[in-house]
C-alpha cells in the first residue's frame, strides 16, 4: 500500500517554517485560517517561493461563500496571476452555483487562467448535492486532485462522501482527505478509505504574547500554529500503518 503524501495547510511564517522542518510534503499556502483561509498575503508568498517543497497557494479573495461573479471573478483572476509571478508551484480553486453545484464555466476560466500552475479543486466540492457528478468535472477540468471532508465538518464524520468520490475517482484523480485529521485519527480514517493525500493544519495552540492585544481585541488568549513536531508525528503515522 502507498503511504499517502502529507499536505500541511499553514497560514503565516511561522507555520510555514515548522512545517518544512517537520517533513511536511507540500504546502497549501493561506492567509486568515481562523476564517476558512483566504488568499495569502505578498509577502508570504515571496517567503514560501523559497521552500524546497512544492507550495500550493488557496485563492480565496473573500469570507462568505463560494458564489462568484464581477468584481470577485476580477479578483480571483489577479490572485492567480499574483500566485504565478511569486513562483509557487500551483493554485487551490473553488467555485459554487448558488445551488452548491460546481460552477463548470468559471472554474473552466480559473483552470485556462492557471496555465501550467499545479491545480486542487478545494472544499467547495463539500456543497455540491452529487459527489459522483462533481468528480467527473474536476477530472474534466483537468485538476490534479480534490480536497475534501466528504460533504462534513470533519473527514472522520465525511468517510461515507469520501469513498463515494474515491470510488468515482478510480485513479484518474487524487483524492485529498482534510479538516479534523491529526495523528491520532488519521489511522481510523485510512482504514475506511484509502485516500491518496492527507491534508492537515498539524496545528497546536500557542498563547497570546501581550494582555493588552486580548483587552482591545486584537487577538484571542491562544491561537493555532503549525507544529513541527506535530507534522513529524503524523508522517510517522502515515509511514507506519
């Protein structure tokens, strides 16, 4: 059996760097994970184009849903062109019908306007009411894999929806399980379905540096960050089972 390649999402600096130092993979790069993630800022960008490991960069200009049109396709369009002038080796797309349907012609658009960029169609695919029918245009678009929880809040909930898409699937597209996973259920998840990709933040809570920051508002007690340790542990897991 394969041993399933680790995707660590991360979402600023810090993260990016725990993540290479503890074996991640490849990179799906955001900014604002507290909010779902949002495309990532220039700077991050031009640090992760120096990582030794592919880096994948979400484009998400907006909070909200996945229904696009206007100014946001305008936006969607300059995040990818921004993503390929910083070098990194692909983009993370997603786009829904108000019905959570896949939106095929603007996805058709992003995919033409990625060129040659790596391609994950995201969690948007978590919406649509028919698996089977939203895999085959993924493959039909061309992207290289599909990240999803199976239509749920956590991977482990979404196992049903996951070998639904791994049975269509059928090796003609990568199927990347995420959100929810750590080292300590990841084993429960593989032994249900064999997913080709594993997506995980591998993050553990650190504390808030300064009460006044708290006081006014400008940060929780604790926040999420990227473990290195924490990644080394899950590719052991994923290596050993």
């Amino acid at each position: 059996m394969t041993t399933p390649l680790l995707e660590v999402c991360v979402g600023d600096a810090g993260s990016l760097e725990a993540a290479i130092a503890g074996g991640a993979q490849r990179i799906e790069l955001c900014s604002s994970l507290e909010l779902g993630g949002l495309t990532p800022l220039p700077g991050l960008m031009t640090l992760a184009a120096k990582a030794p490991i592919p880096v994948y960069a979400l484009v998400r200009p907006r909070t909200g849903d996945f229904v696009h049109a206007g100014a946001d396709i305008d936006a969607l369009l300059a995040d990818i062109d921004a993503i390929r002038t910083a070098g990194l080796a692909g983009v993370v797309l997603g786009a829904s019908n108000a019905d959570g349907t896949l939106d095929e012609p603007l996805l058709r658009r992003l995919r033409d306007a990625s060129g040659t960029l790596g391609s994950t169609l995201h969690r948007a695919i978590d919406l649509v009411p028919d698996f089977a029918r939203a895999t085959e245009t993924a493959i039909d678009l061309g992207f290289e894999r599909i990240l999803t929880s199976g239509g749920t809040h956590t991977a482990i909930e979404g196992i049903g929806g996951l070998r639904a898409i791994h049975a269509t699937a059928r090796g003609r597209i990568k199927v990347m399980a995420g959100s929810g996973l750590k080292p300590d259920n990841v084993t429960q998840l593989l032994d249900a379905v064999p997913a080709d990709e594993i997506h995980s933040s591998c993050a553990s809570s650190i504390p808030t540096r300064g009460p006044d920051a708290i006081r006014l508002g400008f940060a929780e007690p604790t926040r999420r960050q990227t473990d290195a340790a924490v990644v080394a542990e899950m590719r052991r897991v994923l290596a050993e089972r």
